[in-house]
C-alpha cells in the first residue's frame, strides 16, 4: 500500500469522477497592504487555466466542509454580471460613456472573472455567473491536477473525515490587494473600502480547520 503524501487532502475516486476543478493555484502575489489611491491596479487574472465555479462545486458543495459553493451563491460577487442589466447601472453606465455595461469591457473586467485573460485559458467560464471563486483563489486547473494526482496516490477510497490541508501555495485566500483590484475608485460605486468588514462577509472557513476568525481576517488584511 503506498503511503499518503504529508500534507495532502484525500480525494475518494467517486469524487474525482466528479471533479473537473476547483479552487487554484497561483503564484504569489504583491505584499500585504491595502491599496491606497496613488497607487496602481494590481492584475484582476492571474496564469493558468480557469475551470469555473460549476466544477468546484463538485467537490465544494458538503456541509461537513463549510460549503463554500453555497456561500458563494449568497453573495453579491455571483449576481455580479446580472446587476450590470440593472436601471442603477445602466444609468452610471450612461454617466460613464458605457451604452450597455453587460457588453463593455470597462465594466465586465471587473463583474466577471478573468474577463482580460486570453480566451483559451478560460474556456470554461460563463460570464452570467459573475464573480466566481478563482477570481479570488486564482486559476484551479492546477489544483484539479494536484488533487486528482494525491488521491491517485493512495489505495484507500473512504473520504476522510480529518482535515487535511493542500500544501502551501497550492490555493490561496485574497488578500487586500485581490479585493482593491476591483473594489478601487474605477468603480462609479465606489464607496471606501473596508477590508475587515468586506471579509467578514465573504469569508468561508472549513469547520473542520479550527481557526479564530478575526484573526484570519486581520491576517487577510495586513
């Protein structure tokens, strides 16, 4: 039997035969602080190949892990698209020069994920679904590799129950600069942005992984 690599999730093989992706890889990105003003538009896309939120929803959707995809479907980031048809958009778009929001690039740069990435490294990506999770976590075509390869790797099919986390650097949690990326004064609906406060919300921490919240966000928020 060979023995499972340190550090890895365990993936059973019914779910491979439903993964086709999830979160990401991808490299690291600038230091820690908020973006101020005076500064440039750090990169809204990041390298490698973006699978889609339908594909992380195959491995998460579990209650027993947090259920990120439900949480995600809860927000704002996954009307994102649909709000550019809305009349409060449409007038700012008007007041912006844009005709129609949901077919100019000014504003699909930001309501939908990895809208400036070539074409052939999103292949899968439905613009109705808005901001979707690699948006924040990054490409997941790696990901998807990484995971199918570690479960290859063990005899054993029962999922785990125990919290096993990937290594480090192979999925990352936004920083402050992911955000500002998009939540910047390019936006007509700027308002300051709170980095504590638009992490609370969004945040989906595994329960299987005990972690003091506030203190990932202040983490986050560096």
């Amino acid at each position: 039997m060979m023995t499972r690599p340190k550090g890895y999730a365990l993936l059973s093989w019914r779910n491979l035969a439903l993964i086709g992706g999830s979160l990401a890889v991808f490299a690291a990105i600038s230091p820690r602080s908020p973006l101020n003003a005076a500064e440039a538009t750090p990169p809204r896309w990041h390298e490698g190949k973006y699978v889609g939120a339908g594909k992380c929803k195959n491995c998460h959707s579990k209650e027993a892990d947090g259920n990120p995809y439900g949480h995600w479907q809860k927000m704002d980031h996954a009307k994102a698209f649909e709000k550019l048809s809305s009349p409060e958009a449409i007038k700012a778009g008007k007041e912006k020069g844009v005709e129609s929001p949901q077919q100019d690039a000014k504003c699909l740069k930001c309501h939908v994920t990895a809208f400036e990435a070539p074409a052939a490294v999103r292949p899968a990506i439905d613009p109705k679904m808005g901001v979707q999770c690699e948006s924040c976590h990054g490409p997941g075509g790696s990901h998807i590799k990484a995971r199918m390869a570690a479960a290859a790797a063990v005899e054993d099919e029962e999922e785990s129950v125990e919290y096993k986390p990937v290594p480090a650097g192979e999925v990352i949690l936004p920083l402050a600069k992911t955000c500002t990326a998009c939540h910047n004064q390019e936006s007509p609906h700027f308002k300051k942005f709170d980095c504590a406060e638009r992490m609370e919300k969004i945040l989906h921490l595994n329960p299987k992984r005990k972690r003091d919240q506030k203190k990932v966000i202040a983490d986050l928020c560096k």
